[in-house]
C-alpha cells in the first residue's frame, strides 16, 4: 500500500502548552488508522494541522508524497482531507440538504442545481449505507444521523481522506456499529480513515494500525492485530495499568445504609422503585448491578435528596432520612460522585476553587460571617489539586475548561473532603479514558479502607465485579439477587440482570 499521509516531526506550541512535540504520523491509503491517547495528548491539535485549521510551529505535511502547506481548511479539502469534529458544525434550522449543499465549495455561482445535488448525495449516501432524509431538518435530527450528515459531506466534497475526532463519545452502542459499518465501506472503496479515539475497545474493534501519542509525543505505531489492550493502555498512559485491582481486606464496621421496602416514581410518575431493601456497612463496597433504566437513577436520587420516596424505610447511620434535603444528606456524612457529573457535579462556568467549595460554603474556615473567604478557598482549592492531581493551568479556571477525566478528579477531591459515611458513586468512571479510570477506582478503593460504606452504582459489569464486596442485581425496581463478590460470574449476573432467575 502507498502512503497517502506523512506529518513528519510537527511542533506545535500553545501559550503555555507544548501540544505536538516532534509528533510524526504515517498513514497508508486505504487503512483505518487509529490515533490513540489519553485527553490533552494531542491527539486532536495535530489532527487540526492536517485540516488546515490551525498552523504549526515545526515540521511538514507531505501529501501524496509531496510536501504542502496549508493556509486554512480550503487548501486541505482541495487535496481531499476532511474531518468531523467532536463538535458539528450544522446549521439546526437548515434542512439536512441545505446543509449537504451548503458547505460544498465545488457547488459554484448562484446558480445551485437542487435537483442534482439531491440525486447525487442519494448515490453517495446508498453507496456508503447512509440512508437519510434529506428533508428533515438538522434539529429534529438524533446526534448519530448528524454525524451522518457530516461524512457525508466529506464525500459530497470528494474527500478520500477522512478524519474523524472521537466520532463515538457521542454514539449509542448500536450507533457505533452501525458507524463501524460505514468506515468499513468507505475502506472498501479505497478512502482512508484516521479515527481518534481514547478508547483502548475501539481501536481493537475498528482499526489496522493503531499510533499512540502521549503528552503531545509519538510513543509508537503498532500493527493493530499484533498488540492488545493491555500494551496499549500501558503505551497511553505510560507505565502498567492495573485491569484488577486489588481490593484492600477491611474488618466490615457498623452499618451505615438500610432501605426497607422503598417503593417511588420516576419524573413520569410511573413506579421506578418496587420495594427496594438493602443495606450497607462501614468499610463495605456494595454494587448495583442492572441493565440501564431499572431504577438505579431513582435510587441514587433518593439517597441524596434529590428525590421523594413514596414510601419505606430510609436511614443513614441511624438517622431517618426519608424526606429529607440534600443539604441534610451532606450534613449527614452522604458524599456522591455524581452520574452526571456535568449536571449535577459542577457549575461548569465557575472556576475550579468555587466548585471545591460547593457544600462547604457555610463551613469554617471559608465562611466568616456571612461572608466568604476567597483567599482561604483559593488555597485549599490549590492543595486539592496537587493532592488528587487535577491537571488544570491554576484553580481560577473555569471547570468547563478541564478534561472529562480532571472535570472527575475534582469532584471526587471535593466529596472525599467530607470524610464521608457514606459515599453514593453512580456510574462513577462513566466517559473517562484508562489512567482517570484507573485512578477513580482507587479512590473508592482509599473511601473503603477509612471505613466508609460505599453504595455503587454502575451499568460497566466489569467494575461492579472488580470493586464490589457484595453484589446486588437490581430488574425493575427491585433488588432480586445478591451475591458475595467472589461467587458472583458474569452469566449468572447477566441472566438476572435480564430478568431471570438464579440459576444457583
Ligand atoms: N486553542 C488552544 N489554546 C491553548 N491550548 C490548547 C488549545 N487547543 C489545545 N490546547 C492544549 O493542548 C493540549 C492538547 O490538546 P488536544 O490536542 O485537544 O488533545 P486531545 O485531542 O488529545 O485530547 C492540551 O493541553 C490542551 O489543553
Ligand atoms: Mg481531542
């Protein structure tokens, strides 16, 4: 096979950031081509380069064997690059072909033959199994058929090479594959796919060979069918990461939670909770294991405050909790790593020091009178950071502006501050790429040996199972198999997550 792509050494400075050093990248034509690394490594700067939409500092782009320069997009796209961003670029009030038309520099004049760009992006789109409507407009689209629209437009563009920059983190799992379908038959039709990805699965799923960066550095390029994911995850994040840990044995303390028959509705009004009994003790990690939308969100909403029971017996640490605030969870000793750590975890536009106060404001040291000491939350905010090693250029940005996985650790600092009873994780390394999952897990792991009694709730099977001392399935609304962490297989769990029954 011919190389089609060569970016040789690029060097890319931002103010304060080294995103590409010395990156090189070799791409075949014809191959799906994996760029794989942690967040920040700069993986999506470099990609960036090739499109013409930021320059560089350093190095060359050589296409075709030829060596270009790039003043914007334009002169990119006259070679055949296109990309999809992470964030589209569509106009939601405009119709799907409207948009199609729209972005097609080779659709010249005024003179816009509506009828034949339609015939021809229906081709396209039959060609490459991206049946679509044409008509509807973007905005009652779902986020997958935007996507859609967008590789489309690549190839209405007569784009052959083709950048996609994290295509998935927006996708269903069908909807992955059914994405992996279409870069199969873009391949097979000789176009050329760099797919940028965090996810050690996806590269293992979709791709032939696979280049991993990690802090803006080329570690290696591997032949994807020649590694595995665990090579992978050590050339990510840069030393062993640990698949299974190790769970720390604890003497198991007093107990923390009960439930007693707590039944409750859903936002619809509809019975999420049927009855829920469980408990959990000092020191003891209890998993809830269910397939998504059998009442785990109620649950977890309802030991924070954020929900009402209608009815049932809930206490922490032998205080009666059941209609009570989330105020009065907190001052209880409740901390929660929230499902949605977007809605529920931060105030994205406030910067990071105000969001480790979030729950503390009433508190010695930082409130004096009724006033705040900034100062003060400044400095502990800053001892956070370091301690639970937030990447983040100072704690006066805003929150929006760190990384899915630092957006987590700053969460779990400010909730691990409360020296909590009790520690409600839900879903709890849900988006995050290896090294921040890695490291959540071992946070939980730290909350159980300081005794705290930690309920978690997680739809990944595999963290249940690694992390939990006792495992109860959850099916409509009702716990309805336990199991001691070490007796538990997967199939047994899978069967009663679907409804079944114990086979045991
Ligand atoms: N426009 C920019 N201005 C300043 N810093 C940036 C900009 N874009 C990216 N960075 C920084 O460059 C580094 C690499 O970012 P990026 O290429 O987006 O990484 P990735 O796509 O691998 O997650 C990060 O530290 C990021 O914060
Ligand atoms: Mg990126």
């Amino acid at each position: 096979m011919a190389e089609i792509v060569r970016l040789d050494r690029i060097v890319k400075q931002f103010p304060g950031v080294l995103a590409n050093d010395e990156v090189s990248l070799e791409v075949e034509e014809g191959e799906i081509h994996c760029l794989l690394g942690e967040n920040g490594a700069g993986k999506s700067t470099l990609m960036n380069i090739l499109y013409g939409l930021i320059s560089h500092d350093e190095g060359d782009i050589i296409i075709r064997g030829e060596k270009v320069s790039f003043t914007g997009p334009g002169d990119a796209i006259a070679l055949g690059i296109g990309m999809v961003h992470q964030h589209f670029m569509l106009i939601p009030v405009f119709t799907v072909l409207e948009n199609l038309i729209l972005g097609s520099e080779h659709v010249k004049g005024l003179s816009l033959d509506l009828e034949k760009s339609r015939k021809e992006l229906i081709e396209i789109s039959e060609k490459y199994g991206m049946e679509m409507n044409l008509d509807a407009y973007v905005r009652d689209i779902s986020v997958g058929m935007q996507q859609r629209v967008e590789i489309l437009k690549l190839l209405y563009r007569g784009a052959d090479i083709m950048i996609f920059d994290e295509p998935t983190a927006i996708l269903t799992p069908q909807e992955i594959q059914e994405l992996y379908k279409v870069m199969e038959s873009l391949r097979q039709r000789g176009k050329t796919i760099i797919f940028i990805t965090h996810k050690l699965k996806e590269v293992m799923e979709c791709s032939d060979r696979v280049t991993v960066l990690r802090d803006g550095r080329n570690v290696q390029s591997v032949i994807t069918s020649t590694t595995n994911t665990r090579e992978l995850a050590r050339m990510m994040v840069g030393r062993e990461v640990i698949f299974n840990i190790e769970r720390p044995v604890v003497e198991v303390g007093k107990e923390i939670l009960r439930m007693e028959d707590v039944h409750a509705v859903n936002s619809r009004d509809l019975p999420a909770l049927n009855g829920i009994n469980l408990h959990v003790s000092q020191g003891e990690v209890v998993g809830i294991a269910g397939i998504d939308g059998n009442g785990q969100t109620e649950l977890v909403e309802i030991l924070t405050g954020l929900r009402r029971s209608v009815s049932g017996t809930i206490e922490i640490d032998g205080h009666n909790m059941r209609h009570k605030t989330t105020g009065d969870f907190l001052n209880t000793g409740t901390a929660h790593i929230p499902e949605d750590r977007l809605l529920r975890g931060l105030v994205l536009d406030f910067p990071i020091y105000e969001n480790m106060l979030l729950g503390f404001e009433d508190k010695k040291p930082f409130a004096r009178g009724p006033f705040l000491d900034f100062q003060k939350a400044r400095e502990w905010s800053e001892e956070l950071v370091e301690k639970y090693d937030v990447r983040t250029p100072n704690v006066g940005v805003t929150a929006r502006s760190l990384s899915g996985g630092n957006q987590q650790k700053a969460v779990i600092a400010r909730e691990f501050q409360r020296k909590p009873k009790l520690l409600i994780a839900s879903q709890p390394t849900r988006g995050l790429d290896v090294g921040a999952i890695e490291f959540v897990h071992e946070q939980i792991m730290e909350a159980k040996k300081k005794m705290t009694a930690v309920l978690l709730v997680s739809l990944e099977l595999s963290e249940i199972m690694n992390l939990s001392d006792r495992i109860l399935v959850i099916y409509e609304g009702k716990i309805i198999g336990e199991f001691k962490a070490d007796e538990a297989t997967e199939t047994d769990l899978g069967l009663l997550m679907a409804g079944g029954h114990n086979a045991g």
